[in-house]
C-alpha cells in the first residue's frame, strides 16, 4: 500500500512540475526577447544564431525557473491532493504525511543537488558563452536599410538618401548619396534617378548600380585651404554607373571568449576560490604600499625645534594656546608651508589609490557572492518546496488558479528579499554571506510553520473560520455596548425613591 501512496505521489507532483517548468522558461524567454529585441532585429543575423542564444539564455534561466516551477508544482500537487480528499484518505489509512511524502523529498534532494552541480560545472560556460555571443549581437551595426526620405549614416564614409524604393527594397528611386570619406564637407555629391542593390559574391561588399544621374565634386576639399583662383568643380553626367560600398562593418565576427574567462559570473567554485585569494593578495599589497608611502609624512613638527626627553626619546612639548608655538617664529612660515604641501601629497596618493582600491574590493565582493550563489540556489529549491507542499496542504485547491496566485506572492517575496538583500552586499553594507542568504532566513520560520499546520490539519485559509469568528466578536460587541446603553438610559435614583408617603 504504501508503494501505491508513494507512487500516486511522484506522478502528482512530477507532471504539474514539467509542465510549470517549461511555462515558467517560456515566460521568462518572452522577457529576454523583449528586453533584447532592438539588438537583434535589423542586424541580419541567421536563425541558428538566434537559436544559439536563446539555448544559452534557456541554460541561465534555470536559476530563476527551477525554484519557481518548484513552489508551484508542490501548490498545484498537493492542492489537487486536498481538494480530492486523497490526502485525508492517506491519514485515514493511518500513514502520516510525513511518511508519504518522504519519496518526494528524496526527489526533490536529487533536484537541488542537481541544481548545485549545474551552477558549479555547467553554468559558468553557458554563461560564458551567452556573455561572449550576447557582446558580439550588441556590438554588430545594424545591416544597411534605407527609409524613404531619410539619410542613412550606417556605412562609414557615406550619407544616402532616397525618395522611394520597391516592394522588395533592392531598388532605389530619387537617390541623394554624399561622400564623406575625403572632407566632412559636401564636396563629393552623387544623384541619380534610379538605383539597385545587390551583394558581391564574398558578401563584403554592396554595389549600387545607378542609372541616369550626375555627380559633382568640387576639387577644393583635396587642397590646401588657401584660396586659389583657379579652382575647380567637375560636374559627370553618366546613363549608368556603379559605386561600391565597403560592408567590412556589417561583417559577422565572433569575439574570443578568453576575454570573458574572468568574470565571476563564468567561474566555478574552485576558480572563485583561487581569484578571491588573488585578488586579496593584490589588495593586501596596494594598502601596504600606500602606507609606506605616506608613512614618512607624519611626524611631529616638535621632532625638529623641541629637545627630546632623554629616558624616554618623546620631545617634551609645552605650548598653551597652539602647538605651533614649539616652531620658532622665523621657521613657523615655513614649517606651515612644508606641511601645507605634505598634505596635499598625501591627499593625492590617496585619491589615486582609492579607485584601485574600490576596483579590487569590487572584485571581491563579487566574487563572494557569486561563490555563495552556487548553494543558494539548491537551497532555494527545498526551502520554496518546503512552503508550497504544505501550503497546497492547507489551501486544498488544485488547478491554476489559486495556487498560481499563492505561489507568485510567495515567489515575490522571495525575490524581494533575495535582491535586495543582494544589492545591499554589492554595495558593502553587509556582508555577503547575509546579502546571499537573507531570503532563506527569513522565510525558513514560515516553511516550518507551514509544515507544522499542515501535520495538525489546521485550517489555516478555511475564509469560513475567519468569518465564524469576526462574527462571534461582532457579537460581543455589541452585547457590551447594549449592556452600556441600558445602563445609561436608566434614570438616577433618589433617597426619595425609598419612601412611599401615607394619605
């Protein structure tokens, strides 16, 4: 029997957590492309580029899916397992949830070890891979596209314009083309009725074979700028013509991915182990130095005009008002002077330094907090399961309604407290370990607490119990001000009141 129950169980949840899944990537891929549209569309790419990036984007999703689909998929499982009354015929049979569940549990551990070890092994390539290819499709130049009436400035060297083109875009009416490459003058100007585009066998170059136009060039713009009378404007008529344009710009070049190899989001965690220590070492070094270089700078002006107590070695200073008294009056304009430069030395070392010291203090901050990454999300896994399997528990309702509500709060503020927390880290106001682990600790009391309900059956979200109960304190409420108003409606009495007089 209790094979029957673990079985039951393991379909329950594995079907609504496929299914969750691959709706949470889809949804989460829409989001990528509309944040990326403008830097894929008009660039001329080939599908399987596309292709190739949404692949990688799918792989990183998995961070923020995994632990999502989880949630919801325990809410729907057990929702469905309520609202049947499957679960209370498991608790009939005298098998704890607790017992039933353990199955489940085992799978999900599986799960969230799974997760550990693909952002240990997998995850930095792939995204190594998606931040090489993603720079190369925001770099590439958008490919060359003419709009009615406007000028195009994508191919260097050049301006063109057309009044027109054909359906298809290959032909161009009224076209307007200004050379550039020789002066930031309009010195070399082309017109031409009709134009059409085509592409050299190697792609590398576009030609744009005009028909009935002229082209002027006034001679001044390849001379010196000093006048002479004898300039010259040359004016060609032609029927038909070629011009070649250079599209070494537009070409497809990948960049090398070692560029990227260091970024902490492409490191594993023995990797993040030996750059952390790296790192520390080079921040270690550039703090000794710049205390050995100012160092020599602090000193006090009585080591020069005071005589120096001989048991101890400390000059013996006696001032009453300044410490400048010590100096001597002729050497006080100086020894100000002197120190007035040391300061401004010193202040300049150290505005020097500090930017490379926030650049390697940066550094590892981020490296802490990507080493911790790697186990917050196998965590994240159990913890948001740890909330939705009792929660669909005590909700008892299946589906993709209510559960997918409870699931997005949950989830919500799961994210909240996880990014702020982050962002909190990134900027040095705590430390990583809490900026990273924050979310867990505090919804880890919610999921015990949740579990605790669901073990002693109670009914947590049962609206009817809230209602008995705001109707019982209505109640006495009122009962408590009727009581008070009969009391004060009552007249007072009198000693009069108590004696009755005789005819």
């Amino acid at each position: 029997m209790m094979k029957k129950i673990h079985l039951l169980i393991l379909k329950s949840f594995i079907r609504p957590f496929i299914v969750t899944f691959f709706i949470v990537m889809f949804v989460l891929l829409m989001l990528f492309l509309f944040k990326y549209i403008d830097d894929l569309i008009g660039k001329g790419f080939e599908w399987y580029v596309i292709l190739e990036l949404l692949a990688y984007q799918s792989a990183v999703q998995i961070s923020m899916a995994m632990p999502l689909s989880m949630l919801l998929s325990s809410i729907m499982t057990f929702g469905n397992l309520g609202e049947s009354y499957e679960l209370v015929a498991i608790k009939a049979a005298g098998i704890s949830l607790r017992k039933a569940m353990m199955p489940l549990f085992i799978l999900v551990g599986l799960f969230s070890g799974g997760a550990f070890l693909f952002s240990d092994y997998i995850l930095p390539i792939v995204n190594l891979k998606m931040g090489a290819l993603l720079y190369d499709v925001r770099v590439k130049q958008t490919d060359f596209l003419v709009k009615p009436g406007i000028f195009n400035n994508t191919i260097p060297g050049y301006s063109i314009r057309a009044k027109g083109k054909s359906p298809d875009g290959k032909v161009l009416y009224d076209l307007m083309i200004y050379d550039h490459k020789l002066s930031n003058t309009a010195s070399n100007v082309l017109l031409a009725k009709e134009g059409y585009i085509y592409n050299s066998p190697d792609n590398n170059t576009m030609i744009l074979k005009l028909k009935d136009g002229v082209r002027y060039e006034d001679s001044r713009a390849r001379k010196a700028k000093a006048y002479n009378p004898r300039q010259q404007f040359t004016r060609f008529y032609f029927k038909e013509t070629e011009q070649k344009f250079d599209m070494s710009a537009f070409a497809w070049k990948r960049t090398d991915e070692n560029l990227f190899k260091s970024h902490h989001a492409m490191l594993n965690l023995r990797q993040l182990r030996l750059y952390t220590d790296s790192n520390a070492v080079k921040m270690d070094s550039l703090r000794n130095t710049v205390q050995r270089e100012i160092q020599s700078y602090y000193f006090y002006f009585n080591d020069y005009y005071q005589p120096k107590n001989p048991i101890t070695g400390i000059p013996e200073v006696n001032y009453t008002t300044r410490f400048t008294e010590v100096i001597p009056k002729d050497s006080r304009s100086a020894a100000i002077g002197s120190a007035l430069s040391q300061m401004r030395y010193i202040k300049d070392v150290l505005n020097t330094k500090v930017g490379e010291d926030s650049f390697y203090r940066d550094k590892d901050i981020r490296y802490k907090i990507e080493f911790q990454r790697k186990f917050t999300l196998a965590v994240s896994c159990l913890l948001l399961f740890s909330i939705g399997a009792p929660l669909g528990a005590i909700i008892r309702k299946g589906g993709l309604g209510l559960p997918v509500v409870v699931a997005i709060i949950f989830f919500l503020i799961y994210h909240i407290i996880s990014t702020v927390s982050e962002k909190a880290a990134k900027e040095g106001n705590i430390d990583t370990f809490w900026g990273m682990w924050m979310a867990i600790f505090v919804l880890s009391p919610l999921a015990l607490f949740l579990t605790y309900k669901a073990a002693t059956d109670s009914s947590l979200f049962d609206i009817e119990q809230y209602r008995l109960r705001a109707e019982r304190i209505l109640a006495w409420v009122k009962a408590r001000l009727g009581i008070r108003n009969r009391k004060t409606a009552e007249p007072p009495k009198s000693l009069h009141d108590n004696y009755t007089l005789s005819p």
